[in-house]
C-alpha cells in the first residue's frame, strides 16, 4: 500500500476504499449520477495454488520443511516424496478470506525450489500477503508435510 496515502482530517482517516475492497475480495462499484459507492461481497471464485504462486509445479528439484512447533527442518530431495507433494500441490484452489487480519504461528513452512524459484507455502496460507481459506485438500497436505517429520531424514 506505499503507493496510498491515509488522509488524516478533522480526527477522521481516509483510506483508498477501492485499493481496500478489491484486496480483501469485495467488489466496489460507483454511480456517478447518484454520487454513491456500493461494496458487496464478490462470489468466492477459488484461485489455482499454481496461479497464486506463478508455478505449475513441474519442475520442484528441492523441498525444505520447517515446523513451527520445533523449528525441526528436514530437507526433501527424493523423487518420490516430492512428487506427491507436487501432486497436492496441484490440485488445490484456494479462495481469499475474507477477515484478512494476520495470524500467528504456523504448523510448517515449505520453501519449494522449483526450477530457478524459490517458491513459499505456510500452512497458515498466507501466501503472496493474502490469506485464504483452509480446504480439505490443504487439511490433507498438512497431515503429509506433518506425517513427513517422522519418516525422512534429517540433513
């Protein structure tokens, strides 16, 4: 938001309404001939994890996990593991949140190289400073990445 400005006048703050609705998945609309502005709910489309991420996935060399309850970090390189992982990662769609406050604390975090990227995945799913709705298919990633501590070595 550094390009806004918050307008302070008379003990009253001023924000870029329209800058604000279209970030946290309202949608803002204007008629001019009644000078009025209207901000409804935009239908929760679900967005691609691929789409959010800029990445299709297929080219994942290298994944690190960090838990967040130890800081444990193991380092996946075998083909099979992360080709699951790549798998899930796949298939979810995400759509926004609507309260877009920030969270605290997190179950893993992924750092994903992916051929020349190095793409981030929080279990929070605070990806790309949005945060989105937990699905059943990030609830079924977690119990793997989780489920992963236990079976890979650590390096």
């Amino acid at each position: 938001m550094s390009e806004y400005k918050v307008l302070n006048y008379e003990n009253h703050a001023y924000v870029p309404i329209r800058f604000i609705a279209e970030n946290v998945g309202i949608s803002i609309n204007y008629n001019p001939h009644l000078n009025e502005i209207t901000l409804k709910d935009a239908p929760l489309v679900p967005i691609p994890l691929s789409t959010i991420l800029k990445s299709d996935f297929n080219n994942i060399t290298k994944i690190e996990v960090q838990y967040g309850d130890s800081g444990k970090v193991i380092k996946i390189n075998d083909v099979q593991t992360i080709g699951d992982i790549s798998s899930k990662l796949k298939e979810i769609k995400l759509s926004k949140k609507s309260d877009q406050s920030r969270s605290y604390g997190y179950l893993y975090y992924l750092t994903i190289m992916d051929g020349d990227k190095e793409l981030t995945y929080t279990s929070t799913l605070s990806l790309e400073d949005v945060y989105y709705e937990l699905t059943p298919l990030t609830n079924e990633l977690d119990k793997y990445i989780l489920a992963l501590r236990y079976k890979v070595k650590v390096n």
